[in-house]
C-alpha cells in the first residue's frame, strides 16, 4: 500500500532515564493524593478492554455518538466540505472516523494520533485499502504534549480534526483549554480557511445513568481499572495484588464529573522499580476523570480557546452532543 506511512517522532529520552509512564507512576504514588494519568489505561490489554466498554448495555456514549454522526452525516459533510486532512486525536480502534470519511465528499488525507501505536498501527492498515484515495500518514505520540506533525497535504484545501468519544472529558477545564489551544494552532495554516474541528462531548445527565455506565454489571469497567496495576506490575516491575485492590467509581454533580479510583482493601506496602510506597486501609490512587458538560457551557470553553461554535448535534434523549467547531483565520 502506497497511500500509508508511518511516523515515530523521536523521543529525547536518555537511557539513564525512566519512561513518561514510570516517572508519571512514581510522581503520582509519592503524592499526598495517589493519582495516575488516565492517558495510560491503554496499553494492549487494556485498549481492548476499552473495545469491549464500548460494547456494554450500560455504556451509551459510543453507540450514540455513531447514531448522531450517522443521522447527520450529509449535514456535517455539507459543512467541512471537500478536500479536507481529517486529523484524529486519540485515535484508538480508528473505528469512527470510517463514518466521517464515508459521508465526506472526497477527503484528501487522514491523520491520526495516538499514544498506542502498535495498537493504531494494526487498525489503520485495513483502511488503507478501504480508501485507496486517501493519504494516510500515522502519528505516534502523545497529543497531550507539543508533538511535531508533518506538513499539511498540498492537495489538502485545510485542516480538520475529529476528537470524537468525550475524550476530552479526561482533562480539567484548564487543561481541556490548553488541549483545545493547541489543537487550533494544529490545525489552523496561514493560507487556507474552513479549517475547523468536530469534537464528541458527554453531556451532563440523570446521576444514576452516569453511575451505571461506570459501574457496569460486567465487570469490564472494573477490570479496565485494575489493569491499570497490571502494566505497572509488568512494565515497571510492580508487586501490586490486584485482589487488593476495589474498583471505585462515582459522579460528583458539584465538578460535573466521573471519578474513578482503585481503593487499598487494607494497609499494604507495594514496591515498583525498587521504590515502597505504603497504603492505608481505604486509601486510593485516583485513576480518571470523566468531565461532563452542558451545551452551553462547553460552546463557552470553545469560545475561550479561539474557536467559533458552529453547529451541534444530540441524540433524542440530549445523552452526546457533537459540536463542529469553526476556526476562524488567524
Ligand atoms: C475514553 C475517556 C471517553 O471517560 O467514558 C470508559 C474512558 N473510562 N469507562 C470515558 C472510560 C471508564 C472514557 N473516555
């Protein structure tokens, strides 16, 4: 195939060094708060277990951000228009930009970004086939720091990015602004216009809708939750028990948001790379924030962050929401 490449920016990290994964784990452990970034949920195992999230009766964001992209498909087409560089942050199983790149009149490239690349790597092949028109360049990398991209297509007329899933609802507000400031200087170039990014949100909702979607009858979410030890235990040389630990998952309706812990069950020392960190009974590490937004309050953050708030789609029931952000001319 022809039309796929593949980009590794090269990391400045001295051998002597630990990884961003096994530094993050040990400023997180050490804290007086334990907390780990949620970014490193996905590793292999733990990227197919967010697959099977995916799948769960109690987890409506994916199937009702398909619905809504589905349903409007020819009304976004119409907006971003053709000849456009779909540009993916986050971009998984690379399932969902199947539906943007279907309904879009002649997309010029995709270009997606993700933190898992061996994992995004496999996934993307069978779209190089798919849409042998389509340039296809894989960025992998954290989206979350200054990550250098290729220059934009020539045949490209702009810039579009695609952040679908609520994502976006792993970072604060402040760092969901900085995240939408960077994309902006991402996406935008000085020559075309009609740029612009189109961006799943999870709406704020019945707290016992949320609870469910977080605390499924499965199991699956806790197992996502508790892999987590797993690949410290493998990657950093951990001892963590995993029957130790609870899975932990509530919603906080005064931050609008989900939060998800691994609780101690007793008073236990575990060991990574050499390091002890102790545990109270009942202490917890702080895994992920899951931030829910209204309309109105996540068009405001857009609006802080450069973009203009053009159009918004929902689901019958306001579960989702996807906004197509406009990016003026700089
Ligand atoms: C991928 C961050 C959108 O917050 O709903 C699913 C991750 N965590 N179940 C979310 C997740 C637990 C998911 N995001």
């Amino acid at each position: 195939m022809n039309n796929l490449a593949i980009l590794w920016p090269r990391e400045e990290r001295p051998l002597h060094h630990p990884t961003p994964f096994g530094r993050d784990v040990h400023a997180g452990l050490r804290a007086g708060a334990k907390a780990i970034p949620a970014k490193y949920f996905y590793d292999s195992h733990g990227s197919e277990l967010f697959e099977q999230i995916c799948r769960l009766p109690e987890y409506y964001p994916t199937r009702t951000e398909r619905k809504i992209l589905l349903d409007n498909a020819a009304e976004i087409a119409a907006i971003i228009g053709a000849d456009v560089e779909v540009v993916e942050f986050g971009a998984g199983a690379a399932e969902k930009v199947r539906l943007l790149l279907d309904a879009l009149p002649r997309p010029a490239g995709y270009l997606p970004i993700d933190i898992s690349g061996p994992h995004l790597t496999a996934a993307v092949a069978p779209l190089a086939s798919r849409y042998p028109d389509v340039t296809i360049r894989v960025v992998a990398g954290d989206f979350t720091q200054a990550l250098p991209l290729p220059a934009p297509l020539p045949q490209a007329r702009c810039r579009v990015g695609f952040f679908p899933g609520s994502t976006i609802g792993n970072f604060t507000p402040d760092e969901a602004l900085a995240f939408l400031r960077n994309a902006a200087t991402m996406l935008r170039s000085s020559t075309a216009s009609g740029a612009g990014l189109l961006i799943g949100v999870d709406l704020v909702k019945d707290p016992a809708v949320l609870h469910a979607a977080y605390n499924d009858s499965a199991g699956v979410t806790a197992a996502f939750n508790l892999n987590l030890l797993q690949r410290i235990n493998r990657e950093l040389n951990g001892d963590f028990d995993l029957g130790s630990f609870d899975h932990y998952a509530f919603y906080q309706p005064d931050q609008h948001r989900i939060e998800m812990h691994l609780v101690s069950r007793h008073a236990q020392v575990v060991t990574v790379c050499d390091q002890r960190y102790s545990f109270a009974a009942g202490e917890s590490i702080h895994t992920e924030n899951s931030y829910k937004y209204t309309p109105a309050g996540f068009r405001q953050l857009a609006e802080k962050a450069g973009f203009r708030p053009a159009a918004m789609w929902t689901d019958e029931d306001s579960l989702f929401s996807l906004h197509w952000l406009a990016l003026p001319d700089a």
